[in-house]
C-alpha cells in the first residue's frame, strides 16, 4: 500500500536481433537466454510478449552480408523491415521501434561513414535519414536513432515529415556513453569495431553535464522521446534528465548490466531474478518512463504473478 515505485508492463521494451532465413534460434553466448532469430522464429517469441502484455519491442537486424557504407540497413527488404512487417500483420497491437544505426550493417563496425580511419558525421547524417525513412515505410511506429551522430534527429525528423510520416515519433539515444557495458552486445549483433573505438562520437562516462546538452539538442531537434544509455552505471545522469525532460524519458537496461546478474545467477552467487528486480526498480525509481531491458520478460511475468 505504500510502496513508492511501482513497474508496471506497460513501461518495458523488450529488445530482439533480427537474421535472415528461416528457423534460426541462435543463443548469444554472452547473453544467456538471448537469441538471434529469424522472422518465423521472431513471431514465435512475440507470441509470449504480446501474450504477457508487453506492449512494444525493439529490433536490431543482422544482415547477411555487410559493406562500408552499410547498405543492408537501408534496404526496402532487409532484415528489419521485413521483420516488422511480419509483425504488424501478425500483431497490429505490439509497438514496434526499429533502432536506426549503421553499425550493425558496416563492415568496420562503426556507427556511420569513415574516411580515413575517421567517423565522418554529416555524410552519415542522409544515409541514417534513409535508414529511418526505410523503417518507416514498412510500418514501424517509431524510430530510433542511436549513432550518437550530431543533428540526427533533425536529419531524420526532416526526412520523414518530408515523406509524410508527420505523426511518426523519434526516441533518440540522446545521452549514449562509451561503456565497456555494451560487450555482450556486440557479439549478439556482430558489431565490433574492426579499428579503433567509438570514444570520438559517443560520450565520455564521466560526463553530466554535456549529456544534459545532449538532450536538449535532441529535444531542440524535435525528439519525441530522450534515452539515456546504459541505465544502471548512469542512474544520476537518468535522475537529471528525467527531471528537465518534457517528453518521456527512456533507459537503456543494456547488455552487459543483464548478463553480468545472468552470469552471477548461473553460478549460485546472487537471486538473479531478486537482482534483476532491484536494478529495473532503480531504474523506475531514478525517472525513467520506459526501460528497455533483455529481462523484459521474466519482469512482466514476475508482475502478473504479484512478486515485482
């Protein structure tokens, strides 16, 4: 009765790696539990979402082949348009978003276009725009860009009104971190940088109040909704922007914050799904509107049973 944080389903995402062809179930080594799907496979699993009430899921695709400019990313029938297409026919209910980033279709692993061993920002800005314009068209309800590249949101937003996705919301990762928590992530979505790291274009952790400036450049820009990722290690920089925020803020509950309590649980040495409540209550508690968490699932059926 006087419990001051509450979760509630309808507050979490649940994300998924889309591949191609069909019966594919691959488990991510580093992220117990996790998997690469194919599209048969994927609306399987979203059988059980949509059946535990989630109510919207996050799509990460894997193409077959990648190139420098990552063309499979903006492809009218890759993995993630395909994938949400499959969806909405087979779950018009289910919210899908379709992160918007090239590094998952790059053959260098970085988040755009390099020229001389160097992110270049603007000439991703169109390619990021096409990105989210492709998603568009095939029936995403809304988009996220996460390059971390400066005036994507503008980009992106100016490119879909254009194209008379007017009504189409944007949830930008406004404060994204060079983590080290980001690993296990890179496997499961095969997205490590061939050379050098991302330090030059995602933000340094020690930093609060440039994040701060980073969300309400994306807010100028007409983001929808503002992240900021990862969750758990940032908690403080979460606090500050939910408070100056006026859209819904979201987190990221990122890979390596599950699989670390995923490894911890498998070995006996911690209540994994005790922990696993406790870090999504501090994420609730800290401000954030939506969390997207890998534990998305085992949450909603802790709360449908009364124990979350």
């Amino acid at each position: 009765m006087v419990r001051e944080t509450r979760l509630s389903v309808d507050s979490l995402i649940e994300p998924y790696f889309v591949v191609p062809g069909k019966k594919e179930r691959r488990e991510i080594a580093s992220m117990p539990g996790q998997f690469q799907l194919s599209v048969d496979e994927l609306l399987r699993d979203c059988e059980k979402t949509v059946e535990l009430g989630l109510p919207a899921v996050l799509l990460f695709g894997i193409p077959e082949s990648k190139d420098a400019l990552g063309t499979a990313g903006y492809a009218a029938e890759g993995i993630v348009p395909v994938a949400t297409r499959a969806l909405k026919k087979e779950f018009p209910e289910l919210v899908v978003i379709a992160d918007v980033c090239l590094c998952e279709y790059t053959d260098h692993g970085h988040c755009g276009v390099v020229e001389d061993g160097e992110l270049r920002n603007d000439p991703s800005l169109g390619l990021l725009a096409k990105e989210a314009l492709v998603y568009a068209e095939a029936g995403v309800d809304l988009v996220a860009p996460s390059a971390m590249a400066d005036g994507q949101v503008l980009a992106i937003r100016e490119a879909l009104d254009a194209a008379g996705f007017v009504d189409l919301p944007i949830m930008s990762y406004a404060a994204k971190f060079a983590s080290s928590f980001y690993g296990p992530f890179r496997d499961a979505a095969d997205s490590t940088p061939a050379f050098g790291d991302r330090l030059g274009y995602q933000m340094d952790p020690a930093n609060v109040r440039e994040a701060l400036r980073e969300v309400e450049i994306d807010l100028e820009e007409g983001a929808d909704i503002v992240m900021v990722k990862p969750a758990l290690a940032f908690l403080d920089v979460l606090s500050q922007v939910s408070e100056m925020s006026p859209v819904p803020v979201a987190a990221y509950n990122v890979s390596g914050e599950y699989s670390m309590v995923k490894a911890a649980g498998q070995l006996g040495w911690l209540d994994e799904e005790r922990v696993a409540a406790e870090m999504l209550l501090s994420i609730k508690r800290a401000g954030a509107d939506l969390i997207i968490t890998y534990f998305a699932r085992s949450a909603a059926a802790a709360i449908a049973r009364g124990d979350l």
